[in-house]
C-alpha cells in the first residue's frame, strides 16, 4: 500500500516511509568504501592515504546537496501541505537549477585551488600529486555529487523512496562493477578508481534529474522556475545545519590527517581512513532517518495539523532511540509503543 505525505502516520508506517532513506544513505557509505578497497588492494599504500587525505575536501562540496536537499524539501512539503501544488512544483525547480548552478561554480573553484589546500594540509611528495590527481577527476562530477545528495532527499519529498533507493544501489553497483573492471582487470590505478567514483555520482545524480525533467508518477516534476531569493535563503537556511554537521566531520578529519602525517606518516592516515569508513555507515543511519522524516513534518506543519506534528516528535524520539541502542549497547529509557500503536 502506497503511503502518502497526508496519511496519519503510526509507528509501523514511519519506518517503512523512511526506511529506505536509511538503506540508502547506509549503501551510499558502504560503496564509497569501495576505492579504498580496490586501491590499497591493487594500487598501493601511498594512493590509499590520497584517497583518505583527500576525501573529506570532497565530501565539504558534495555536503551542499544535503543542504539544497533537506532546506528545500521541507520548504516544498510546507508549501504542499498548504495546497499551494504549483508553487512546490516552482520551488522544487528552482532548488534544482540552483543546486546545479552551484555544483559547477563549486567545481571550478575546487579544480583551481584544489593543489595549494592539499599542500596546506600537509601533503607532499608522492602523496600531494596522488591526492590532487584523484581530487580532479571527482571534482569532474560534483555537479552530480550534489544533485545525488539533494535527490535522496527529495525522493521521499515527491511520494517516492523506494525508487530513490533503487537508484542508489544503481549508483553503487556502477561504483563497485567499474571499481573493479578499472582498477583490477585494466590496471588503470588511482585514475581508475576516481573514474569509476565520478561515473557513480553522475548514475546518481542525472539518472532522478532525467526522472524528474519527463512525466512521472511522482509529487513533483521538473518545470520553469521563478527566481524567489527569499524561498532560496531559507531553504539553505533550514538546510544549513545538516551541512555544517558535514563540515564540521570533514574538518576535524582534515585535521586529524594532518597530525596523522606529521607523526604516524602515511600508515597513520590509511588506519584512520578505515576507521571513519566504519563510522560514516552508523552516522548514515541517523541522516537517513531524518532525510526520510523531514518531509512529513513539513508536510503536516503547512497544513498546520498539530497534533500528528506531536504524534510525529513522540514516534521520531522512539525510532532514534532504537536506532541509536544497537551502537550505543545502552537500553533504551522507555518501553517499546503497544501493538495497536504499530
């Protein structure tokens, strides 16, 4: 049974609307896993610190996508939850363009000053020139890195998570089936596995733009767009949080590889690098809750229904809570809702 941004949504409900926001921000981690296998496997020690040492610099841009993403998707399901469908479908394309526009400007940007922050980090040598040459190739695609970002959010947005997940597990089997081919049948090195990375974001980003941009069976549809700056600011003031939250990890493992360097070497960077690849999956699983909840609160909020707001607080603490106890090991402080509640 479809369920929709308007149902009254019980315990049982909630997850399975965002449960594939979860899976799919979970497998989003787990390929991103898939360079470091492939090129400390195949490549050598020294490309595998690049890729670690560079990552977090990638992942700041690619953040702006979850800013455009969860900003403007509670805006949208605000503004369809008022009625106002043709304004959602208006601000819906605008936050699309917009996000693109600053994907390329974005990656201009990076490709110019890309070598003189990797070599303020620290990097030198072999390490600066592997770090720069796979930054490029993946700046390449940051337009599509973002949209990819956006696009997981706004799927739940216009009625449809499951086909944003399916899309994801698209964009990660392309990651892991080019990963292999490049790296390991065509020997293509470090150049090999960026490739197949920079193939992946754009499965995942201009597949659900193509979607978008035909007839669907969505809420949304891309279309002409009206300029409103207003709309814009708070989108990305709304969004702003999640993207600081993203900044904020990257810098302090931008910092930490470059203590690493300075006085554990490269080794000390690679065994880092493997550890944040553990800890982006248990944090994806919490975006992805939210990612998947944002744009039924919006909803519900435009349309000023205050008491499913409420039921929705309650059920939200509940589900964080169970999904927070399997990695804390600690009990959760209140009982499980009764079965009628599911």
């Amino acid at each position: 049974m479809k369920i929709q941004l308007s149902d009254h949504f019980t315990y049982k409900k909630l997850l399975r609307f965002t449960l594939p926001s979860i899976i799919m921000l979970v497998f989003t981690s787990i390929y991103g896993v898939v360079d470091g296998f492939f090129v400390s496997n195949f490549v050598g020690k020294t490309p595998f610190t690049a890729v670690n040492f560079i990552m977090p610099f990638l992942i700041i841009l690619g953040a702006c996508g979850f800013m455009f993403g969860t900003g403007g998707g509670a805006l949208i399901a605000k503004t369809m939850g008022e009625g106002k469908l043709q304004e959602a479908q208006r601000l819906f394309s605008l936050i699309v363009y917009s996000s693109a526009a600053a994907g390329v400007a974005l990656a201009i940007l990076g490709l110019l000053f890309l070598w003189p922050i990797t070599a303020a980090l620290g990097a030198e040598g072999q390490l600066l020139e592997d770090s720069v040459t796979y930054g490029r190739i993946i700046l390449l695609a940051i337009p599509a890195y973002i949209l990819q970002y956006e696009f997981q959010c706004l799927f739940s947005v216009a009625g449809k998570p499951a086909l944003g997940l399916s899309v994801t597990v698209a964009a990660g089997l392309t990651n892991m089936l080019l990963d292999a081919l490049f790296v390991a049948v065509f020997h293509w090195g470090l150049e090999g596995a960026a490739a197949a990375t920079a193939a992946s974001q754009c499965v995942g980003g201009i597949v659900p733009l193509i979607y978008f941009a035909r007839p669907n069976s969505s809420l949304l549809r891309l279309g002409k767009a009206e300029f409103n700056g207003r709309a814009l600011i708070r989108a990305c003031a709304n969004g702003s949080s999640e993207l600081m939250s993203n900044i904020s990890m990257s810098v302090v493992s931008m910092l930490y590889n470059g203590q690493l360097l300075a006085y554990a070497g490269e080794d000390g960077v690679a065994a880092y690098g493997v550890l944040m690849y553990v800890s982006l999956v248990f944090q994806a699983i919490f975006i992805g809750y939210s990612v998947g909840a944002s744009p039924i609160i919006g909803y519900h909020y435009g349309a000023q229904n205050h008491k499913e707001m409420k039921g929705l607080l309650k059920k939200a603490s509940y589900w964080s809570a169970c999904l927070h106890w399997p990695c804390s090991g600690r009990p959760m402080l209140w009982p499980a809702p009764c079965p009628s509640c599911l």
